[in-house]
C-alpha cells in the first residue's frame, strides 16, 4: 500500500529536548555581501563522528534577513576537508558538492521541516556515508 505524508504543516518548531537526538546550526561565516544582484555562496560543513550511521530527521532555517533569497544543503561526496565561503560554483571545492540536494527553504516556505518518524538521511561514518555537506545560500 502507499501512504500520503504531509512535509510542511503546523508545526512552527522543532522539539527542544528528543533524547538521542544532536541539533547542529550550519550557518553562513561572515562576509560582506557584494552589490550584485545576485550572489550565491557556499560553506560546507563536517558531520559529527558517531559509533554507527547517523540521520538527519529535520531541519529548521534561522537568522533569515531580508537579503536572503533561498538555502540549500547539497551533498558533498568528494569534499575531504571543510571550506568557508567560497562565491561561485566553480570555486575549488564546490564542484564536489553539487551532486544531489539534501534540502531547500525559499522565501514563503515554513522555516521548518520535521521528516515522519522512521524516516532520515543516512550521514555518518560508515564506508560510504555522507561526511561533507555544503550550504548554497542565495542573496
């Protein structure tokens, strides 16, 4: 049988205190935003390690100013070490992380994403996973 799920509802927050659960902020690093119309930039970020697999169950957008256009967190399986702000997606690195998107927010869309019970994206530490992801953000 087939079940319909229902991504963006009411819910406004994710829950503060889940045992076992990790909450990490990715944010963009500080740079002063060039006077282009428009700007992408990208950061990545390192997974924590853990004994086992790890899964992201949800995600919620913070600090959005009025000069943000949209966020996207892309898969990074060729990146080897982190990298701060690099400004176009031919900069050293961001090739590699442009190979399939995680998530995105834009501008209208509810600020936060809770995935149903039972269901993640495997990232962690096992042969194979996911240990780099990079945040495309759209000024």
């Amino acid at each position: 049988g087939t079940q319909d799920v229902l991504f963006f509802g009411a819910i406004e927050t994710l829950p503060s205190t889940v045992e076992g659960v990790q909450y990490i902020d990715f944010l963009s690093h500080s740079f002063l935003v060039p006077s282009a119309t428009t700007t992408y930039a990208y950061t990545t970020l390192e997974l924590p390690t853990a004994e086992g697999p790890l899964h992201i169950i949800g995600f919620e957008v913070i600090g959005v100013k009025h000069y943000h256009h949209h966020f996207r967190l892309d898969r990074c399986p060729g990146v080897t070490t982190h990298f701060k702000t690099r400004l176009n997606e031919t900069s050293p690195g961001v090739e590699d992380c442009v190979d399939g998107i995680i998530w995105s927010w834009a501008r209208g869309n509810p600020k936060v994403l809770n995935l149903p019970d039972q269901v993640g994206y495997r990232v962690g530490t096992e042969e194979g996973d996911l240990r780099y992801i990079s945040m495309q953000t759209h000024y």
